[in-house]
C-alpha cells in the first residue's frame, strides 16, 4: 500500500475539486473506455452499460471531495463504477455477480476431464489428447480479426463475475490488487475466477485454431 | 498448497493460473517447472494460456460515443463548483 497517492494523482484530483474541466475530460478518456466495457458485464445492454457510466462520474464528482486517497483513485472510482453497475443489475432483476445472492457457480475441472487419462490407466491424469501448437495454423491466424470476435463472443457467454474479472485483469490491465479491491473479493476468489475464465478462453481459441 | 512430488498434467493444468501470477510456494513451483520441462503437452497448454492473455489484450476499447461524452460534459458543468 502506498501512503501517498502519486504527485501527478494528487494534482489530478485537486484539479476536479476545483472544477477543472480539462482535469475531468482527461479522467473520462483514460478509464471510460475500460468502464463502459466492465459496465457491460453486468447489465443487459449498451444502453444501459452507457447510463451506469453517467451515474458513475456523477457519483465520482459528488465524492471526490471526499475521497481520501487510500487506495488509488483508479480502483476508487471503478470501485464506484462496479457498485452503481449491481444496484442497476438489482432494479434490471439480472442476477448480480459478487454478491452473496449470485452463488458460487459450481464448475468442475479446468479442461474436459475426457483430455485425461482415467484412474484405470498407466498414467492416470497425464494428457490423452494434448493440445495441439497453434503455431501450426495459418500465419497471423491467432492475431486476425475473426479471432478477437470469438473472443469477445466467448467472454460474453462467461458467468457475469468471470467476465468482468477477466475483463479487468487481461483486457484492461488491471493487477489482482486492483480488482479485488474495486470489487471487494479475496485474491483467492479473483484468482479462481480468473482461471476458470481463461480456461474456457483458451478452450475456446483451440477449437477455432483447429 | 502440497503436492506429491510427481504431479499430474491435470494437477499441472489447475494450478496454471496460480502458477503464472506466481502464488505457488518455491516447492510447488519448482514442481510445476521440473515437469514443464519433460511435458509437450503441459508446455503447450501453458504457452496457449499465455497466447490467450496477449489476445484478449488486443481487444480493441470500447469508445465513448459523442452523445455519452457530452452527457458527461454537462453533468461535470452542472456540478462544478468554480
């Protein structure tokens, strides 16, 4: 933990409190982008997406005054961000990632259990169809366009609280500690979300690279 | 976390992600990492995870339309106490 918030943060905050436009226009261009995409995993549609970011700064801007740099601004104001998105996935009746409400969704191991080699077996959980290097398809294939599209379909089919979390830490580049502290989960639970939604990324690029 | 000292490719492919934001002990570590260097599966599934994170990383940002921008702008003007 940092006891004081970066110069160039302070300054930056001290300029909103001020009313410093061109301070509130920088802010709205460094996270909004990285907000409305977090804010799209919880509730059903762009739209909505795009009126949570409005409630957010709102509440961003009635807070500032408040806000006491314990943590940094970054995970403050997403902590904002992912609080005005639940209670807007509460009136929508969607069900509400990290909440106790949500339930833990039970999910088994991290690849078909069929890619293994059963009890009965000389090596039992070693590989029976290892993965295949992707390498070996068509140059450029992993990085086209097409590919980002599965992806982007893939990370929409997730459970909300995976998709948000793995939005945070592989899209956006959040670090762990960021996430749990904007989401108020254990590193743990951040951890095991994580994993289970890049399991099923890569299950997924797999199946489109073959 | 204690693993036996052979682990499983399974037992390797659960603990990938811990692995890579490096929160297994030096033991498990060092297990994970002896049996990387004799397992062409493992090895593959591990850089395939790696490839997934640099290609969920170039998902493009999500712009701020026009419209929302200048709600924000006027909301920011509504509040601004200077």
């Amino acid at each position: 933990m940092v006891a004081q918030p970066p110069l160039e943060e302070r300054r930056l905050v001290d300029a909103l409190r001020a009313g410093d436009e061109s301070a509130f226009t920088r802010l709205v261009e460094e996270y909004g982008p990285a907000m409305l995409r977090v804010a799209r995993m919880f509730v059903s549609s762009r739209a909505v997406a795009e009126e949570v970011v409005q409630e957010a700064w709102v509440g961003v801007l009635n807070g500032i005054g408040r806000f006491e740099g314990r943590s940094s601004l970054k995970t403050w104001i997403f902590r904002i961000l992912t609080n005005t998105a639940k209670t807007r996935a509460v009136r929508e009746g969607r069900s509400i990632p990290f909440s106790s409400l949500a339930g833990e969704d039970e999910e088994g191991g991290a690849v078909d259990a069929d890619r293994f080699l059963g009890d009965d077996t000389r090596f039992p959980g070693h590989w029976a169809a290892p993965p295949q290097r992707w390498e070996a398809a068509p140059e450029g294939r992993l990085l086209a366009a097409e590919t980002l599209e599965v992806l982007e379909r893939e990370i929409a089919k997730l459970p909300a609280n995976q998709a948000v979390v793995v939005t945070m830490r592989d899209v956006e580049g959040f670090d762990a500690d960021d996430v749990c502290n904007a989401l108020d989960i254990s590193e743990t639970n951040q951890r095991v979300l994580l994993h289970r939604a890049r399991t099923k990324l890569r299950r997924a690029l797999e199946e489109y690279m073959q | 976390m204690r693993l036996d000292r052979e682990i499983t490719c399974a037992q390797v492919v659960d603990l990938v992600t811990a692995y890579l934001e490096d929160v297994l002990d030096a033991d498990d570590r060092e297990r994970v990492e002896e049996h990387l260097v004799f397992c062409d599966g493992c090895s593959t599934y591990l850089d395939q995870i790696r490839q997934t994170i640099a290609v969920t990383g170039r998902l493009e940002p999500e712009d701020i339309p026009p419209a929302l921008q200048d709600k924000l702008l006027a909301a920011f003007r509504e509040w601004s106490p200077a």
